[in-house]
C-alpha cells in the first residue's frame, strides 16, 4: 500500500493516527480490502494510486473535482490538511547530573576517571553525581557551593545536562577517600600547567568558561 492509496482511505474514512503504526496501519489494509473489486482489481489498483496522486494530493487537495467527496469523512470534517496525520516527532531523552568542581589552594581542579564503558571512556571528568544532595553528602564543604552556568552536552541519542557547584578545600566523608592518592582514579588538574590526560568535552568547556588563573604550585 503506498502512501497515495493510505491518504486516500485516511481522508475518505477519516482515520486518524500516523500511517505508518501497526494499528492504523492494520485498520487501512482492512479497509482496503474491503473497498476493492473482485474483479478488474488491477485497475482499481492502478485507479485509487492515481487518485491519490492527482486529486487528493498531500497539500491543496481537488475536492471540488473528487467524484466521492460527498461521502468523504476528511471533506466532511475539513480535516484534509490534517488526515493523514503527519509522522509524530520523537521526544529525545533527557539526563541530568551534578558535577563537583573542587579547587584546592593551589587553584587545581579534582577530576575522575570515567570508567571504561559508557559516555567519555577513560576519559577525566568532574566526580558526577544523581543530584545536589548525593554530592554534598559525599564531600564537606566549609561554605556553601556556588552553582555555576547549567551546562548542555547533546550526544547522537539523548541530551544530558549538568549542573556545576564550584567549592573549595573540600574534604570526602569517607575516611577512605580523605586522600587524593589513586593517580589510576583521582588526579588534581592544573588549569595553567595542566597534565597530559584525555578530558571529557564538558570538562574542557567548563574549565575554560570558569576562567581560572591559578598558580602552579612550587617545585
């Protein structure tokens, strides 16, 4: 069934829903069969194709010259400009995270490791959280932290966006964590003297819009 016979049996019955979903679709391919002849069936075939491409065309439809417009549910109803209804647009994901953007005295900034699957690879970002509430209970602020810019990153299949919270001097919680020494997990970035590692793009960009100038410390 080509899209010329679906408009027509769209508009004729009035058939709302995109074309293409398995239900309208199932409900035109009924029709059709009941609309077609038990004889001389390739020329209504070859008629209802014609039709479609000729008078009830997708934009300013002849209806005024169609031989069944009196019985046209769509003409009836003046809906032809919205039968058959168009392709539903797709609503693209969206994510959103917290990232911890923690400076020490030096002015350098705390990064992760990002595991090896998933977005970013093995690549260094801020520690990322579900929510404020999840980050803050993970560090100790002295002061509270100041919410930076929201940051938007579109990917190929969703939309993520990040809020930074820009702190100072924070120390983790957990005991275990009070030391930044796992160089394979944790590092401290260097915006002015910065190592050789693979940021993640949000990194980068973040980094850059907050403008840092810190020293390098000394030897």
């Amino acid at each position: 069934m080509d899209g010329n016979v679906k408009r027509v049996l769209s508009r004729y019955f009035g058939i709302a829903g995109y074309p293409a979903e398995k239900q309208i679709e199932r409900r035109l391919w009924e029709l059709a069969e009941q609309c077609t002849p038990n004889e001389r069936v390739a020329h209504y075939t070859q008629a209802i194709m014609d039709w479609g491409a000729t008078l009830c065309t997708r934009s300013n439809p002849r209806c005024n010259d169609c031989p069944v417009a009196a019985d046209c549910i769509a003409k009836r109803d003046h809906l032809q400009a919205s039968l058959p209804t168009p392709k539903p647009k797709r609503t693209r994901p969206q994510r959103k995270a917290v990232v911890l953007i923690a400076v020490n005295d030096a002015g350098a900034i705390l990064l992760e490791r990002r595991p090896a699957s998933g977005i970013w690879g093995g690549l260094w970002a801020f520690p990322e959280f579900e929510n404020e509430a999840a980050c803050l209970a993970a560090f100790a602020c002295a002061a509270a932290p100041r919410h930076l810019p929201v940051y938007r990153h579109a990917f190929s299949h969703f939309d993520l966006e990040l809020q930074p919270l820009l702190v100072r001097n924070v120390q983790w919680r957990d005991a275990k964590q009070s030391q930044v020494a796992d160089l394979d997990r944790h590092c401290w970035y260097d915006p002015v003297c910065p190592p050789r590692i693979g940021l993640a793009t949000p990194v980068r960009n973040i980094i850059q819009q907050i403008g840092q100038q810190p020293l390098c410390p000394a030897p």
